[in-house]
C-alpha cells in the first residue's frame, strides 16, 4: 500500500499588527518552498507585486530569477520541500513579503496530521481579518490609512478613499474565494505576473512614417509646441522620477502625482475652483479629462505598464520616447488613439454601453479624407455623413435630439483629438437654446499636414 500523505497545519501570522491578522492553512509535507509562497499570497490576499523572502534556520530561500546576482545570498526556493525542515509540531517559519513595507509574517506548524481521504489541498480552514493594501506603508503605515479611511475629518480620508476605491472593511474576509483560487495554486505565479496594461497599438509602418516626415518643411516647430506631446513628455517624466502606485481598485493615479502632473502641463487644469456657492475640487484622476488622455494613450502604446495596487512603471519603449523626432511623436500618439483606443472614454454614456458600430474609426476616417483640403467644409454635414455611413445610432425615439447627441459623441471623439494633433481646426459659432447661448461647431478645415497624417493612418 502507498505510504499515507502527510499534512502541516499551519497559522500564518502577520506580524506587527495591532488587530491580529492571520490564516491557518492545511498543506501537504512534499509542497516546495516555491509553491508554499504561491499558497500564502493567496491566502492572505497578496498581489505577488514584490519580492519576498523564507528564512528558515537562518538561512534565506526565494525565488532565482529575482536574485540572479546573488546579492540576497538566497537559495532556490524551488528545490526545497518543507518535509526537508520541518522538525516537529511548533516548527517556525519566518516569511517576508515586500522588502520596502516589510511584511513580516510567522509561519508556525500547529499540528502533523494524516491527509483526509477525499480533501484536496491547500486549504484555509479558519482566518481572521482582511489583508492590508499593498503599498500602504507596512504596519505603521495600515494603522494611519484605517484611522483616515473610518474618520471623514481626517486630513488623508479623501485621499485615501479614492486610492482605494471605496469603502474598506478590515474585517471581511471571504474564505470561499480563497479556497476557490487554492484549488488552481499552481497557476498564481503565471497569472499575476501579466502586466496589466493596455493593448500596444498597431506596429503600422514605421519606414512610411519617416519618409512622411523627411518631406515636411524645415519648420517643425508646429510638432514640438503641440500640447498632446508636451503633456506626454511631462507624463512620463514624472513616471521616471516618482514612484507612483495605482489605486487598489481602478488603477488609477493617486491625487498627488494627478496634482503634480497636471502642474508640468502646457495648459494645466484646473484642478479646484468655484462657480457661484459652489465649490468642487477634484477627487480621482478619473475627474481630470486631460490626464486620462495622455494616461490611455501611454498606456496604448505600450509606453508604460501598472495597474491596481502595482507601480506604474515607464517601460523601454517608454524610455525611447523622447529621442525620437517630434513629428514621429505626434503621429504615433494619434495612430495610438485611432487603433487602439475605445474612444467611447471621451463620451462615457449609456447610449453606447455595447461599443462603436465595427470598423467605425476606419469608415470616419475615409469620411474624413474626403474633406478638401485647406477648405471650410460643414460640421454637421460630415457628421451626418459618418453617422450613415458607420450606421451610428443613439437609442431613443427623439430622432432630432438622438442626432444633436450623435454630433456631440464625433465632436468629442473624433473632432477634439484630431484638433489636438493639428489635423483639424475648427470655427465656432453661437446656438440659443431656451434663450441660454451655446457654443455650436460649425466648420472644420483639414490642414495639408493633417491630410499626410491621415493618410498614415490607413
């Protein structure tokens, strides 16, 4: 008969903490070191966003790839099991998580139990309390977010609620889904070690781009003084000097870098004022329409990388950016947001909860290259023309005030960017609506080095 399997009841301790924090797990005596790590993020509720570290006996294991240079004297996490250590019920275990907020946990082996026929593991059987949020500071740090985040007159409160999106309860804990995502443990270090990030856009043709703009004239002033490529270089300089972490729950940038990167904008907004009685102040990067811009498209062209909770991080060609000409710059960023953008985010609403008509950039764009060049030609007519030939809709019964949304949907999406990227530029005139005056798009014109940009985009 096959020898009967072996398993360490363990409780998992994070230490340092005033209100306990801890889970006790079941796993079985052969699970290496390598998996043993896999087992306690998720069990805590870790993001694998760090390093980490086992000292057992002082000596240190984790993982090769992050110590190639042997500079943390570790030994291969991989190659040691735990029946290799363990000595006897009360064994410990000491495990770091994250070398910066040092995540100091004790891992003490309760009981040595024969494995239960028919129960699969790892298993938590019992926890206490919810894990803290990655990058709030180790110990001390989660002390003063749970006094902000459960006091409104706390200076940090509204900081602290939008980092992490919400509510936070420190006490929720939802044994269930642990147990769920242990059943498929095996696969966690693949999983949450995808960056999260954007689609990159499309390749294109990077040769037919360089010969477009040798044949432009001397004068490219035009390109370095465009706003959209300034914003992004002030964007990705921040990045590079400041480590910034996403919220915990959208990923979004925290109110100190949308503060201090809105600050190095070539029209920076505004970011607190009045109207009347009113005063607003922005909350959330989301409220910051500029930053999400150049955010997306950074994040499209695969200039930089994070996500919830991680650190967004300036990648290689991110670091490339700035050395390139400044034509070249400009006509990527808006192959970027013609390819690989929902332009949905900059006209967010119901109407179009299930997307663009399929292929409606590529038709507005021959819309688009039907315009005389250097010629006023109608706003509303080409609008019009877009919404029949992409078969746009808005659905509600009032056809009349469907199309007046439908112009307000292309001017945002489409209209603005191209303005942005000095393809277009636009006349304005006046619109009485219940005797309030409005400002209408009227005409648009595309300019000569608009028409080779769009053509680019083919």
């Amino acid at each position: 008969m096959p020898a009967q399997k072996t398993v360490y009841q363990i409780k998992v301790t994070l230490v340092g903490s005033k209100l306990p924090i801890w889970r006790r797990i079941l796993v079985t005596d052969k699970v290496s070191l390598g998996h043993l790590h896999a087992i306690l993020q998720i069990a805590m509720g870790w993001t694998d966003s760090h390093l980490h570290m086992f000292t057992i006996n002082g000596q240190a294991y984790g993982d090769p790839e992050a110590d190639e240079a042997g500079e943390l004297g570790s030994q291969d996490e991989y190659r040691y099991r735990l029946d290799q250590f363990v000595s006897g019920e009360g064994f410990e275990i000491r495990y770091e998580y994250d070398f910066g907020d040092s995540w100091e946990h004790i891992l003490q082996v309760e009981k040595i139990l024969p494995a239960e026929k028919g129960v699969r593991y790892p298993i938590c059987i019992s926890a206490r309390r919810a894990c803290p949020p990655e990058d709030v500071g180790g110990v001390w740090g989660y002390e003063n977010f749970l006094q902000a985040i459960s006091d409104p007159k706390h200076e940090q409160h509204d900081e602290y609620r939008e980092w992490i999106g919400g509510d936070f309860d420190p006490e929720e804990f939802d044994l269930d889904e642990v147990n769920e995502r242990l059943r498929h443990y095996k696969q966690y270090r693949q999983e949450v070690s995808v960056e999260y990030s954007m689609p990159k856009a499309e390749a294109g043709q990077l040769e037919k781009v360089i010969a477009w703009t040798q044949r432009l004239p001397g004068d490219v002033d035009r390109f370095d003084a465009l706003p959209v490529r300034r914003d992004m270089l002030a964007f990705l300089s921040y990045l590079l000097e400041n480590r910034t972490v996403g919220t915990q729950s959208t990923g979004n940038l925290p109110l100190k870098a949308v503060h201090a990167i809105c600050a190095q904008f070539a029209d920076p907004p505004e970011l607190e004022g009045s109207i009347g009685d009113y005063h607003y102040r922005v909350r959330s990067e989301d409220d910051v329409w500029p930053l999400v811009y150049v955010h997306t498209l950074a994040s499209a062209g695969g200039l930089v990388t994070g996500g919830p909770a991680r650190i967004w991080k300036v990648t290689e060609d991110g670091l490339k950016y700035p050395q390139i000409p400044s034509p070249v710059q400009v006509v990527f960023l808006l192959q970027c947001w013609w390819h690989s953008v929902d332009w949905t985010i900059a006209f967010p609403f119901t109407g179009f909860r299930d997307g663009l008509p399929p292929g409606f950039n590529m038709v507005t764009l021959a819309c688009l290259l039907e315009l005389p060049v250097g010629e006023a030609s109608s706003y509303a007519a080409f609008a019009d023309r877009v919404i029949r030939n992409s078969g746009l809709v808005w659905p509600i019964d009032d056809q009349v005030s469907a199309r007046d949304i439908l112009h307000s949907a292309i001017e945002r999406m489409v209209i603005q960017p191209l303005v942005d990227f000095s393809v277009l530029e636009c006349e304005h005139g006046i619109k009485t609506v219940d005797r309030h005056d409005d400002s209408e798009l009227v005409r648009i014109r595309l300019s000569p080095v608009g028409k080779g940009m769009l053509e680019l985009l083919k």
